[in-house]
C-alpha cells in the first residue's frame, strides 16, 4: 500500500480534465483517489473484470500504456513531496530562529533586571570612590533608597494609595516622607483654614503654619508646594528614567550636611535624609594634648580618654575627667569660704566661692550721719541717697539741704499724669501718691455696644453677655461686656478618664484628656506584695506573685490546711489524708479529705417543655461520708481452697468461685459445685472426701469397656470392675452375607482362630476369583485361593475353531489354538472385496466433478458472447482466461487425490 502522503498527491482535484487509478488495497477492488466519485471532464465510468483488472472509457490509456502513466503519477507525487519537505525545513528553520530570539530576550530581561538591582549600587559610586569603599554609614540611606525602588512600597498616608513612578509628589524635609502632590496640598489649605476659622477673628489675614501629616513639622503658608521638583531640588518635573530612582534627577546631591560642616553630600539624588559626612579632616582630641590624626568629618570629634588637666573656676584645682568635650563640669571639692561682706564663714562647694550673707551692711556712710542698708554686697557702699540737690515730690523745684533735713513742698500744682494716662493732678505738690481722677467723661464698654458718661477712675461694664464660643468649643463666653478675647474655659472637664476611676482634673479642652495621672496598688490577697501600674490598668494587670504562705484558717477538721502560697479566690480542695477513726473497725480513714466535697444538686426544677431552656447543673458543697474501709485482711474461703487478703468492710465468709474437687463416694467423679461449706467427716481425717453439702453423683458408669465391647456398663457409677457382658453382639461372616449372633464377653475373650470360627457361617464362599468362577470353598477370611479346574471354550483368532480347556491352564497360557489354511483363505478374500468397493467410490467421484467443471466452463462462454456484444471494446485476456485448459486438468487430479485420501482415512 502506498504512503498517506502518495495517496493525497495523486488524487487532488488539481488534475481536472484526466482520471487516475489509485493501486489496488490488494482485496481485488480498485478506487480513486481523494476525489471519491467521477472526476470533471471525464468521458466515461471506470468498470471491473471478472479478474480484478481496471479498464477506462473515453481515451485514457489501456493496456501497454498504463504503466508509463503510473510512473509519471509516482514522479509527480515525488515532486510534490519534495516540495512539501522543503517547506517543513524551512519552518522548523524558522520556529528555531524564534526559539533562539525569545531565548535571548529572556537573557535580556535578566540582564535588565541584574541592571535594575544594581542601580543602588551605581547611585553611591561617588561617595564610595571618595571614602575608598567604606559604605558602613550608609545603611539608613540605602535602606531608604531600597524602599523607594519597591514597586508600591512607597503609600501616601493621605489618600492610602502607592505613589507610582509618573506621579508628581512632595517630600517632607523633617521626616523625608513622601506625598501626592494634590494630596498635601489640600492637606496644607484644609489645615490653614481649620486653624484660621476657630482662632482668627479677622479670617484670612493672619499666616498661620501648617504641619507635615507624619511628622508634624511645621510650614509658613509660603512654603506650601506648588511645583514638582526633585529629590535635591535642582529640577522642575524631573523626567521618568527607568535607570534612575523615582522622582531623581540623577545629578549629584550638593545639599548640605546636616549639621553643618561645610561639605555637601556626594551622592546622586536620593530620597531620605543624607549620609553622614564622608569626607576626611585632620583634628585633634577635645583637650588638644593628643597627635592630629586623620578622621570622618561625620565623626571629627574624639576623646585621647587622659585626663583633662584644664583649670577649673575655684582657680586652685584642675580637671580630673577623661578627655571630654564642651565646658569643664564645676569643682566636685567642698571648702571654707567667706560671704562677699566677709562677716560669716562656712563650707561650701568650691564652684560657687562668691555667696552673699543674710545680714545687712551696716557701715556708715561717708554723710557720718546714716548707715548702709543694703545686704551683704560687694564692693563699697557709696554716698548717702540724700546727700546733694534734692527735688521736690513734684520734681519741678530743687532744694541743697543737709541729708538731715526733709525736702518741703514747693507749693505749685502736682501735674502729675494720672493713673487714667489722660488727666492731671490738680492738687499742690505733696507727699505720697496722687488721688484717683474723678472728672466725668463718656466711656464706651469694653465690648464697644454702649456708651455712658461716669467718672473717669471707674471702668464702664455693660450687661451684655458674650455668646462666643470659648476654646474649648464646648461653652459659651458668658463674660459681661467682653471685648473680644474670650479667656480660656475656666470650668472643670469632669469627663470620666480612661481609667473609669477618675474625672478629668484639667479645665474644659478640646480632643481628648490625658491619662489618669493617679496609680494603683495591686495587691496580693494578703497585702505583702504589691505593684504599682498606671490608674485603670488595675483591672487587667495579674496581682503580683507573692511567696508568703497562706493563712487562711481550715475548713475541714484539720486542724491546719496543706502549705500552699498566698493566692485569690477559694483555697484548693484539701487534700490531706482523713485519718478519722471508723466506727466498725477502729481503722483510720486513708482517703483524702472529703469534708467539702462538690455534689450535683438533684431534683431541680425540670423545663416544662422544649422552649424552656435547661438550667446548668447546680453543685453543692457538703461533707460525705467516710468510704468503706480497704484495709486488707486475711480470710479462708469457704472450701478451704485459699487465704486472700479482703477489704476489712468486706470481711466475712466468701466463695472463691472455684469447682468444690472433692471425690465422691463413686471414687470416680468429684464435687463440681461451687467453693462451698463442708462439714468435716469426724471418723475420716481425708480433707478430699466429700461432704454430706456436696453433690451425689447420679451419672451412668463412664468406665472403660474391653475391647471390642460396644455396650456401656448396665451399673450406675460405681467403684471397683464391671461385670462381663452378656448382651448379644450381631456380627457378619467372613463372606458379608450371613448375620450371626455371639454373646459380647465370647468375641471379647477369643483369640484370632476361635474369632475365625465364630464368624463362619458353614456356607461356600459366594466370592468370585480373577477368572470369574465362584469359589470352592466354605466361608473363610482372607483371599480365596486360585486353583480353578472348571472347563472354559477357547477359539482361534479368526473365531472359527473352538476347544474345552480347564480354566487354571487358560489363565497361564499354557495351551492356545491357532488357525488352519481355511481360516487364512477366508480372511483373503473378503481383504479384496474391500478393495474393490473402494476403487468404484473413487471413479464415480471423478465422474462428478468432470460434470460440474463441463457446465461451468459452458456458463462462461455464453456470459463472454453477451458482453462482447453490449461493449463492443476489445477486453484484454486475464492470466486465468489465458491458462484455464492448463489449470483445470491440475485442478482435477488434485480433487480426485483429496477425495481419494479422505476416503481411506474413513476405512
């Protein structure tokens, strides 16, 4: 059979105009191609001979030509196969190049993603170039960065949502977190506005800050972000770089170290805070003894750890401390030392040597006259206060008098500027303060709402309330002629504190109050130990464990209670042995404690129906009563079998449920009761003789039988032998035919030959011998004996002659009878008789089949007239038409051979 791929190639419909025979499956049917029916433009349908071979009408070629189609057919699927095979080359060429590209874009991708994880690393390469690769003080800053390249990672804790790389946002310079840029601000124009609204009276026109949403640091209205601009804010909009860290503009830092040392920070433009100073300074120690060496300027500043060595304040001791930075402390030491005016002297720190007495000076002036008044001070007193020109009280004349005289009054108006800041005083100059203004002037309120005319001394309170509200949002003002700033709520919070214990002390406020500033005591049951935990946390905070014993006193009759430490709540259950003395036996108690013992209350309520729910199970506590006592004792059991030992409340006669095993009087059987009581046998010292409680025995005799006997013994169970048996025993003779009967004790007692002689019945032998005659003998065990004389007919082979020979010869083939010359011509001629028979059957088989193959062959020849008629084409001969009168004759021969050997097979 050709290949799938042939089979396709010549029956396309491509070739329209010719039709092609596919070869034969091999079952003698031909077919087309792929096309199933007629082809286009065929001229005529494609018919079968009688020999399987394919013959076409309408000019397609026939006979010698139809080979040289097959190979331009077999040529053309060859091209065609060709061409279908370069076509698979190339697009498995073509599937492998793609194979090999996506491979390599996947290498890219890897190698995209290697370059992205390196991108922190790129980012330090200044700083690390210039510090020889010591990045040990930048983990915070690389850690931040790491943060920052994590897609999502970064939240604005406004609107909760990840800050993606394309999205403008802010970042805060206190605490470096980042925002949306319409996240804050709103977030700075919301918080202006809320502060605005409850503190300024004239809305707007103050610049209030506004805090970070984090860190609460805080901000003017005018820094309020306006424009995106980078991490280190050189770029406006920096653009999106897949090779740069989100919102950089991927020039170096320059921002200023914090706290400022002059350098700037070397890296890229980074999120978060800077590094700390990379670069290297040569300094010295605090104390300016050691070497300069070269160091951080991040870390500059270090300790030789000598001693200092620096002159302290007192001016007598030095500095004893490590190397340190800033000021010396004070002087540690303690000594004498005089106050400043020198009259008192005492110990005192020798860091503070100036200190000032409590007495007043005292000296005398240089006027002679008056004394110093000032208290202990430093350096001279001075001259006299009233030494020199003097005014008067209204400083508009002077007077040169002695410091013993008073300066007079000069007799002009006082003109002093009031206390009201607006009038004069009309008075003549005198001593002591002016008197308070009494001219009548119109005032206003302090709220501004009315106007009065009253002296100018009194200030004008209206009636009217204020109806702000105060600070505390809660509470209005309530203040008499208020002129604007409402003072602070001065009534008392009272809200109930978290704690639940307290109110709050402080006065009315907005937001929440502060915790309870009290604290409790927790304590231990008995009160030894004890913690102290923040008011409200009493409640959740375990008591302290305290390692005192308990001393509660016991509840059951004990008279002290298991050691056990200080606890809440019920002491635990006694566990004590009872040690109470049992009234029956005068054992002691060795249960526990059971004077409190918990017991299920019993007749409760019961719910009347299912839509009553069931009460939990109630118990109470009561004393229960001491449990039998379990001290073991040793008791006999009944039948004296055995001493076990026996709980003492169960002490008394008992069974051991073993069978009783006493013999009974039969001296064959024995008690098979129960452990029982029995009452000895005074005249019998046996301890295995049963007793007049044990059982009779009432059982047939169970004795052993002598051999062959069948019979049970006719006696009860009872001592000593059984009598002989003589019941009747039915047996059978030696030949099975005859039944005999034998007392028992005779068959029993006999040896074989007097067995043999009561089993023979007196008759002849009914058995048959090999031969099969009957034996001769009279009835007798065993094998018969083989000794047959009776006379038996032998023939010769061919049946004819026969003889009388006795039986036991015939057996031994001692004597036989052969065949005469007549017995051999008969077998002879009925051999050829046979034969004969034989070869007729054969012949008339012959005749048979030479009939059949005559009329075939005439069947054929009309059936080839009528076609040459109806076609009128010139069929070409098969091999069977060419080579029919050579076959038939082979085929006849070997029929009659078939025929032949089946019929010997059958004789």
């Amino acid at each position: 059979m050709e290949a799938s791929w042939r089979q396709v190639a010549g029956g396309r419909g491509r070739a329209r105009g010719r039709a092609t025979a596919a070869p034969s499956p091999g079952n003698g049917v031909p077919f087309r191609g792929a096309g199933g029916g007629r082809e286009k433009g065929s001229g005529g349908a494609v018919h079968a001979s009688p020999g399987g071979a394919a013959s076409t009408a309408g000019g397609c070629p026939v006979g010698p030509e139809a080979p040289q189609a097959s190979v331009a057919t077999e040529l053309m699927s060859q091209q065609k196969f060709e061409e279908i095979k370069k076509a698979n080359q190339a697009a498995a060429k073509k599937l492998i190049e793609e194979h090999f590209s996506s491979s390599s874009e996947e290498e890219g991708d890897e190698d995209f993603e290697g370059k992205q994880g390196k991108i922190v690393a790129n980012t330090f390469v200044t700083y690390t170039t210039q510090t020889d690769g010591d990045i040990r003080e930048l983990e915070r800053t690389k850690q931040y960065v790491n943060e920052a390249f994590q897609a999502g990672a970064m939240t604005c804790l406004i609107c909760i949502a990840s800050v993606k790389r394309n999205q403008a946002v802010w970042s805060c310079s206190g605490c470096f977190c980042i925002f949306h840029m319409p996240c804050i601000q709103k977030w700075a124009k919301d918080s202006q506005f809320l502060v605005s609204s409850l503190t300024d009276d004239d809305f707007g026109k103050k610049d209030y800050p506004w805090p970070c949403p984090k860190c609460r640091f805080e901000y003017k209205r005018s820094e309020t972000p306006s424009r995106y601009y980078c991490y280190c804010g050189k770029v406006e909009d920096p653009p999106l770089d897949p090779w740069l860290v989100p919102h950089s503009c991927g020039q170096v830092c320059e921002r200023e170290f914090k706290p400022s040392c002059g350098h700037k920070c070397l890296l890229l433009c980074h999120p978060g805070p800077c590094p700390p100073c990379p670069k290297m300074v040569t300094t010295t120690c605090y104390c300016k003894k050691a070497k300069p060496i070269p160091r951080r300027c991040s870390t500059k500043e270090w300790s030789c750890q000598l001693p200092c060595g620096r002159k302290l304040l007192c001016g007598q001791h030095k500095c004893e401390n490590p190397c340190h930075a800033g000021s010396c402390q004070p002087c540690p030491r303690v000594s004498r030392q005089k106050c400043v005016c020198g009259k008192k002297v005492a110990e005192r720190s020798c860091a503070s040597p100036l200190w000032h007495c409590d007495q007043v000076c005292g000296k005398t002036l240089p006027c002679g006259n008056h004394t110093c008044e000032q208290v202990c001070h430093v350096g001279a007193c001075g001259e006299c206060p009233r030494s020199g020109k003097r005014f008067c009280p209204c400083q508009k004349s002077k007077f040169s008098l002695p410091c013993t005289e008073d300066v007079p009054t000069c007799g002009d108006s006082c003109d002093k500027v009031l206390e009201c800041g607006i009038h004069r005083c009309s008075q003549r100059c005198h001593r002591g303060p002016c008197e308070t203004c009494r001219q009548e002037v119109e005032k206003h309120c302090r709220c501004g709402k009315h106007t009065k005319r009253m002296p100018c001394h009194k200030p004008y309170i209206c009636e009217t309330k204020c109806v702000k509200m105060r600070d505390c949002q809660k509470h209005q003002c309530r203040r008499k002629c208020c002129p604007g700033n409402c003072p602070p709520c001065d009534q008392n919070c009272g809200r109930t504190l978290g704690c639940r214990n307290h109110k709050c002390p402080s006065v009315c406020h907005r937001g929440s109050c502060y915790p309870c500033p009290e604290t409790v005591d927790v304590k231990c049951n008995c009160g030894n130990a004890k913690a102290t935990v923040p008011c409200g946390r009493e409640r959740t905070t375990r008591p302290p464990k305290c390692k005192e014993i308990c001393s509660r006193p016991p509840t059951c009759h004990h008279t002290s209670r298991e050691k056990h430490r200080c606890h809440f709540g019920p002491c635990p259950p006694c566990h004590q042995p009872c040690q109470k003395v049992l009234e029956k036996c005068g054992h002691f108690c060795p249960a526990s404690c059971h004077d409190q013992a918990l017991i299920k209350q019993t007749g409760r309520h019961q719910p009347s129906g299912p839509w009553e729910q069931p009460s939990e199970p109630a118990f109470i506590q009561t004393a229960l009563p001491c449990p039998p006592c379990q001290v073991p004792i040793s008791m006999e059991c009944l039948g004296k079998h055995e001493v076990s030992p026996l709980p003492c409340h169960a002490v008394g006669p008992y069974s051991c449920k073993r069978v009783c095993g006493r013999i009974l009087a039969c001296q064959n059987h024995t008690c098979m009761k129960e452990c029982h009581k029995v009452t000895e046998v005074e005249d019998c010292g046996d301890k295995n003789k049963a007793g007049p409680e044990c059982l009779h025995c009432e059982e047939g005799c169970s004795k052993s039988r002598p051999p062959g006997c069948p019979h049970p013994c006719v006696l009860p169970c009872h001592p000593g032998e059984c009598p002989p048996c003589v019941q009747m025993l039915r047996i059978k003779c030696h030949c099975k035919i005859t039944s005999l009967y034998v007392e028992c004790r005779k068959i029993t007692t006999a040896d074989v030959n007097e067995k043999n002689l009561l089993s023979c019945c007196k008759n002849q032998c009914p058995k048959e011998l090999p031969c099969g005659h009957r034996c001769k003998e009279m009835c007798h065990p065993g094998e018969c004996p083989f000794n047959c004389n009776q006379k038996v007919k032998l023939r010769c082979p061919c049946k004819r002659i026969k003889k009388e020979l006795p039986c036991s010869k015939v057996r031994e083939n001692q004597v036989s009878v052969e065949c005469d010359a007549t017995c051999k011509e008969m077998k002879r001629k009925a051999s050829e008789i046979k034969e004969a028979e034989a070869k007729a059957v054969l012949e008339e088989e012959k005749r048979r089949q030479q009939a059949e193959l005559e009329a075939f062959e005439n069947r054929l020849k009309g059936r080839r007239k009528k076609n040459r008629k109806r076609d009128e084409v010139a069929v070409e001969l098969s091999l069977w038409q060419k080579y029919k009168y050579y076959l038939l004759p082979v085929c006849g021969v070997t029929v009659v051979l078939f025929a032949w050997y089946i019929a010997h097979d059958v004789d």
